[in-house]
C-alpha cells in the first residue's frame, strides 16, 4: 500500500524541533510524501509542548482545528507526538477523540508506525466515540526503553526545518536539576549525555548539509559528561568540536549557572569557533526565591560568576532569562531583581510569567500572586531590559563587526547577525547592500539602531549616510 502524505507540526523549543526533524527523516526514509504550509495531506502529525499551560492551550487549539478537519472527511488521520503526550497520556483522547495515535518523547522512532497506511477517505464523517475509526489507537507514552542512549541518541538523517546554513545541535537529553517549577524531568527524564563520537558525527552530517553555525541544546547543556563518565566534560566537547572544519560559529545554550565553572568559561574564551556568547537562565536574583525555586546558587555567587564571565570572555554576549511572580514573591524581592537587571546590562533577556504546573513542587505553595500582578512584572521587568538593551544597539553605531546572512532582502536589505545574536530569540542586524546569499559571511559596519536591532552596511560602501 502507498505510503500517505503528511502535514507536520512542530511546536515548542529547539530540542523539540530537533525531534520533529528526526521524525520527518524518518517518514521520508519510509516513503511518506510530506506537504508544505498549505497543502492537503492524509495524515496530520503535531509535535507538541508540554512545558507549560499555555503550550498546552496552543496544543489543543490546533489540535481542534484539526479535528473538524477530519470530521469534514479532509484528514484521513491525526498523531500527536511529544512532551504533551508524555505528560497528559490517554486525557488527550479523551479530550479529542479524533487523535489516532500518540507517541512519547522516547518513542520518536515509532512514528512511521504510528503515522500507518492511512487511506483516503470521502465524504464527511459523524463525530467518533471511538478514537480510531476501526483502526487501533497507538499509546505510547508511557513506554520507556532499558536504555535512551542505545534506543534514542542519534539524531542524524534528519529532515531540517532550519535554515540550511544553521542548525541545532542536542548533545544530551533530559535533566538532572531539579527546579521546584520545572515539569521537564519529569517529562524528559534524568539526564543522559550523547557520547562525543555521537555528536562528532551528527557535527560533520550538519557541516556536510551546509551548516556553518551550529547551535549547542540540551537540557542542561553544562552537566554534560556528568552522568556517563566523560572526565573531560564539557569543555573537553568544546575542544572537540572547535577542531572541525566548516564550522564556523559554534553557539553554547542553556548553561546552568551552579554548574557552570571557570574551566568551561576558558574553553569558551580559547576555543576560536566558540563564540563568545553565553546563554545562562538565572531565573531569579533573590536568594530567598532562588532557594525556593530550588536553583542551588545564592546572588553572591551568581554575581561572582557573571564578573569572570565578562572578565575572562573578551566582549561576551550575556543572554539570560528570569521568571516573574514565583509564588511568595514580594514586592521586595521583584524590585531587587529589577534593581539588578538594570545594573548589569546584560545584552539579552527574556522574562516567563509563573506558570504554576501541576506536579511541580512549586505548584503545592500556597502563596499564589494574581495573575494581574504577574503580568504586571513581565511588563516591568521587560521595560528595565528595554532601556538597556536600547542603550547597548546604540552603543554599536559606529562599530565594524562580522555577520552572517540569515535570509534574502527586500530593496536590498538582508537580515542577519554578529555573534552575539542567537537564531530565533535575539535581535537581528539589518544589512543595507549586502550581495550576499544566506549563509554567506559579511565584514559590515553598524551606522544605525532602531530598538533592539541594528542597520549595517557592508565595509567600504559607498551609499549615502543615513540621517
């Protein structure tokens, strides 16, 4: 019977994106037809998050909207995969009984399987009761293979959704941290670190498929090696891979700051491949609250690390991110944390709103804030990050750095970034007359900001100054 074709959705972070690409290699390897934005398929799979409520609520109003697409008869059959599954099992079904399959985080390579010799039906079809339609519905949620490293490591062969001349990178899975409002161990399980022949591989795979930047995940991309006996750590991975050719930029995320020591921070600063960026999730400043989020580290100590962070790492980007109205924050300790975050500059930051998990140890205190209040502290969190980050584009004009093309332009302006910018997340560098193609390398000269983001143009051009 023919392989279908199918729609693919893949919502959430990187790490998620790098199971949905694994996925669509997998399909594709098997025969599968996938459809472009826009295009009929036969069967629908959703990638989703489980991280927080409002990955859940996005989750469902796709997953909706596809179910009336089904009982129209324009869908033949629905899958969902990812960390929603893994934490809400059998009440998806329930919820939409239209779902035909679900597969778990640790089960990604029985999406074949589960995606099946869907045929076409027509017509409309009456709302089920059952969830499949005489088909048999595939949990797989709760299935855990003997060992991860063996069943799931390898993340090469996969069909990217990134841009080809970046890509990320996952060097391990799961988290051994602990954070009172985390759901992710429970989601993704303890950690488990790939080995460094693994990720050298799917390196010169990704370099191979015309990656040149390449972007470090993982949960807790600090403790790696921790957990398999890897002495040399992470920074013997970073020596590693600063070895490789046609890398060009290699981009270290989500560093965890009690883990984080001064022999990772000099393989930053010596590796030449490594830019010099780091992204390090404080989460919070008080020590109060940082206590109560279970984070391991005191505000001493966290100013401690950011100085030899910035002394050790010539010109380092700073990305962080905090979260605003934990349960029991006062007034007083959201101030300090806005105190410090206009003290110290830092060149990125994104703020969560709390999101109180069920499951979490965080979601059992009894000291909830309203939720008027806690979007009220993203806002003012994100205006004190505002100032600085406006003051720091501004602080750029002038300068001449190196930027890496991230898309065609329109009337000859191309967006792209420096090395402090990370794909997605960051602000972007606007480069006006570039000749350049994605992918491509430029030495530009910043001659403009607007906000967060700057204008640029290449060196020794000759268009006129902007006013």
């Amino acid at each position: 019977m023919a392989k279908p074709t199918v729609a693919f959705v893949s919502l959430g972070c990187a790490k998620n994106l790098v199971d949905s690409e694994k996925m669509l290699g997998l399909l594709a390897e098997s025969g599968c037809a996938i459809v472009g934005d826009g295009g009929r398929a036969q069967v629908a799979v959703v990638n989703t998050c489980g991280f927080l409520d409002a990955s859940r609520v996005e989750a469902l109003d796709i997953l909706g909207g596809l179910a009336e697409q089904k009982r129209r008869g324009e869908l033949d059959r629905i899958v969902v995969a990812g960390c929603l599954v893994q934490r809400d099992g059998q009440r998806l079904v329930e919820e939409i009984p239209e779902i035909d399959a679900l597969v778990g985080v640790n089960n990604r390579g029985d999406i074949v399987k589960a995606v099946g010799n869907a045929k076409r039906r027509t017509g409309k079809s009456s709302t089920r009761k059952s969830t499949n339609n005489g088909g048999r519905t595939i949990f797989l949620g709760e299935y855990h293979p003997a060992s991860w490293v063996d069943a799931n490591r390898s993340d090469r062969t996969r069909l990217r959704l990134t841009p080809q001349h970046y890509a990320y990178l996952r060097i391990s899975e799961g988290c051994n941290q602990k954070c009172t409002f985390c759901t992710i161990p429970s989601i993704r399980g303890p950690m488990h670190s790939k080995t460094v022949e693994e990720i050298m591989a799917e390196a010169r795979e990704l370099i191979a498929d015309a990656a040149v930047e390449l972007v470090l995940i993982g949960q807790d991309t600090t403790s790696f090696g921790q957990d398999s006996g890897y002495d040399a750590g992470l920074p013997g991975l970073l020596r590693e891979l600063n070895g490789l050719d046609g890398a060009e930029w290699i981009r270290l995320m989500y560093v965890y700051p009690s883990v984080l020591t001064d022999e990772m921070i000099d393989a930053i600063a010596e590796c030449d491949r490594i830019v010099n960026y780091i992204d390090i999730p404080l989460q919070h400043i008080d020590d109060r609250v940082l206590k109560a989020m279970y984070r391991r580290v005191t505000r001493k100590q966290t100013e401690s690390l950011l100085q030899r962070i910035r002394d050790r790492i010539p010109d380092v980007t700073i990305r962080t991110t905090f979260i605003a109205g934990f349960p029991g924050e006062t007034e007083e300790q959201f101030e300090s944390l806005r105190q410090f975050v206009r003290d110290f500059g830092f060149d990125a930051m994104g703020v969560f709103p709390y999101s109180s998990e069920p499951g979490t140890p965080a979601h059992r205190i009894n000291q909830p804030l309203p939720s008027s209040v806690i979007e009220e502290r993203v806002g003012a969190l994100m205006a004190a990050q505002q100032e600085v980050a406006f003051s720091r584009a501004a602080a750029r004009v002038g300068q001449s750095f190196r930027v890496l093309i991230d898309d065609f332009g329109r009337e000859g302006i191309c967006p792209a970034r420096h090395a402090g910018q990370a794909p997605e997340v960051d602000s972007i560098v606007y480069v006006d007359g570039a000749e350049k193609d994605p992918g491509d390398f430029a030495e530009v000269r910043c001659v403009a900001s607007k906000d967060y983001d700057l204008i640029a143009r290449p060196l020794g051009s000759s268009l006129p100054v902007i006013g």
